[in-house]
C-alpha cells in the first residue's frame, strides 16, 4: 500500500487514536505463541488451538505478498 507523504501524518494518527474491541494478531510461524499475561494458543496455517482474547492469523509472505490463511481463531 502506498500512502500519499501528505496524508501520512493523518493515517498515522487515525491508527494511534482506534481503541477496538478486538485484536487480530499475525505470525508468519506455526506453533505456541502468546502475549503478556495472556493465554498461549498452538498456531497451525489453517487455525489455531486455544483460547485467546485475540484472534491469531498464519501468514507467510509470497512474492513480497502477504498470504493469509483462510481460518481465524476463535
């Protein structure tokens, strides 16, 4: 995605202003992941094993594209 120099400053501030209710995390390798103090969830390329607040989505990058798997984690 290419952000014109002017409007840069406003998408950077749109993203540090949004509170949302939920959180989707992204990793490009399968296996355990968690953050802080929250559950650990098993992430495999299509899902994941575990609870978590967050969603957790597997990509891998091809050809400089970011592929995502067809499963969200619930």
């Amino acid at each position: 995605m290419t952000i014109a120099p002017k409007s840069r400053q406003l998408v950077i501030e749109y993203l540090q202003t949004q509170s949302p209710e939920k959180r989707t995390r992204i990793t490009n390798r399968t296996g355990w992941h968690g953050v802080d103090d929250e559950p650990i969830v098993f992430v495999l390329p299509d899902g994941s094993i575990g609870q978590s607040d967050d969603d957790w989505l597997y990509s891998v990058i091809v050809n400089r594209i970011p592929v995502y798997s067809d499963s969200v984690a619930r």
